[in-house]
C-alpha cells in the first residue's frame, strides 16, 4: 500500500510538473520561442507557415513582366501607326529607349552601391530584379520601332537633305538593328547569366552573416520578416544548387552592349530628328 501510494503521488507531481511548464511554454513572449526552421517553411506543403512562403516574392513573376512588355508594346505600336511621320515615330520611340537606358544602366546601376545603409547583397538582389523589368520595357519599345520601320509603310516627310525617302529608312533601319541584336544576346543570354551569378552572392553573403538575435523589443513584424527573408534565400539555394556559375567577364560584356546600344540609339534619334524638324 505504501509503494503504491509514493508512486501516485510521485505521478501527480509529475504531471502538475509537466502542466507548470506547459502553461509556462504558452505564456512566454513570441520572441523567445524558437525560431521556426527554414525547412519547414519551404519544404512542409501542409504547414501553416506556408501561407507566408507563397507570399514570398524572390523573383519577378512571369505574369509581372509580361505586363510590363504589353503594356509598352501596344502604347509604342500604337504611337508608330498614329504619328503623322515615320521619322516622328522612330525618332520618339528611339528616344524613350535610349532615355530608359541611361537612367537605369547608367544612373540608378552604379548610384545605390552608394548608399551607405544599403548592403551589398540587398543591392544586387535590388539591381537583378530592376534590370529584368528593364528587359521587359526595352522589348516593347522594340515591337514598336519594329512596327515603324519594317511593318509599316514610309509615309511622306519633307526631303530637307535631297535624300530619297527609301534611302534613310534603311539608314535607319540598320541603326536599329544595333540596339535590336543587343537587346536579344542580353535577354537570351546575359542577363540570365548575371542573375544567376547575383543569386550566388546573395547566398554566399547570407551564410557568412550570423544569425540574428532578436532582443527583447522584437515584434511579430520583424520576426516575419527575419522568416522570410531566410526563405527566400533558401528557395535561391535549391533552385540553383549544382548549376554552374556564369564567369564575370559576362558582366564586362553587358555593359559594352549597353554602351553600344546608347551610340546606335542616339544616331538613330539624331537623324530620324533631322528629317522631320
């Protein structure tokens, strides 16, 4: 009788025990809870942190791109079939290219490595997703310069400089093609290559930083934010675990197309200006 009653008294502390600290558990702040691993937020489907990683934007969507080129190829094949001139329509077409390309491969580029609050990963994983909406605008503006030298006809402007009409559009025309070839051999080929090789310095800048400690004052907000961040780039890390990296000089090789595409570009607004103005 006695054994008996020393073991359940025995297990009536320990469950009181368990209890205590299970209501303890339940009663501490949300910060000092563990942090949930990046595993399951990625890989359990079921989970009901899921929700959060659909919400995760680490790459521009498809769909969102795709608006971007419709949205700039219908107004500038719209402004080539409703100018009065064809040299009105590919020189204001030109010119709204060449002015995309200097304000963000010459300008905002190289103008938030500046900042001094702005790390070097979060700048690139900025510049990566800025350049593919670039390629976006720059292809549409392309379908309408297309559509002004190729599609449609060559309606009369005035013959300032004793040059038939036929004569400049294929002066024109080969000037377009410059930028045109550029634009392909970057959407094709480069910019892929150096989104590729961002995603590994964002990665690589990841692991080497330590893992942050959230002190007393941390609130949901910045919990979540920790969370998803952690698994965006871990979603990069599987995406793009054994491909190899693209060489640097494919950088080098970007800039000089954009360099070569601003020359073709302000020729080609230079003299399909000349002869409307």
């Amino acid at each position: 009788m006695r054994l008996s009653s020393a073991a359940a008294l025995k297990a009536s502390s320990a469950e009181d025990s368990g209890s205590d600290r299970d209501e303890g558990a339940h009663s501490l702040p949300a910060y000092i809870h563990p942090p949930i691993p990046v595993e399951t937020l990625v890989t359990h489907p079921h989970s009901h942190h899921q929700k959060n990683v659909s919400q995760l934007p680490p790459e521009m969507k498809n769909a969102h791109r795709s608006v971007l080129f419709f949205a700039y190829a219908s107004a500038s094949a719209a402004l080539a079939t409703t100018l009065p001139a064809t040299a009105a329509a590919v020189a204001l077409l030109a010119t709204v290219w060449l002015s995309f390309v200097f304000a963000v491969s010459f300008t905002e580029a190289w103008v938030k490595f500046r900042a001094p609050t702005l790390s070097k990963a979060a700048a690139v994983d900025a510049g990566r997703h800025v350049f593919a909406a670039l390629n976006s605008v720059e292809s549409g503006l392309a379908v309408g310069l297309v559509a002004a030298l190729v599609v449609l006809r060559p309606r009369p402007v005035p013959d300032l400089f004793l040059i038939p009409l036929s004569s400049r559009l294929d002066v024109w025309r080969r000037l377009a093609a410059i930028p045109l070839v550029s634009l392909v051999l970057q959407v094709s080929w480069l910019t892929p290559s150096l989104d590729r090789r961002a995603r590994e310095l964002i990665v690589s800048s990841w692991k080497k930083k330590k893992e942050k400690k959230l002190n007393g004052d941390a609130t949901a907000e910045d919990r979540e934010e920790e969370e998803r961040a952690r698994a965006a780039v871990l979603d990069m890390e599987l995406r793009d675990g054994g491909t190899p990296v693209p060489p640097a000089w494919t950088h080098a090789v970007y800039v000089v197309l954009e360099a070569v595409k601003v020359v073709s570009l302000a020729l080609l607004v230079k003299s399909a200006g000349r002869s409307f103005v």
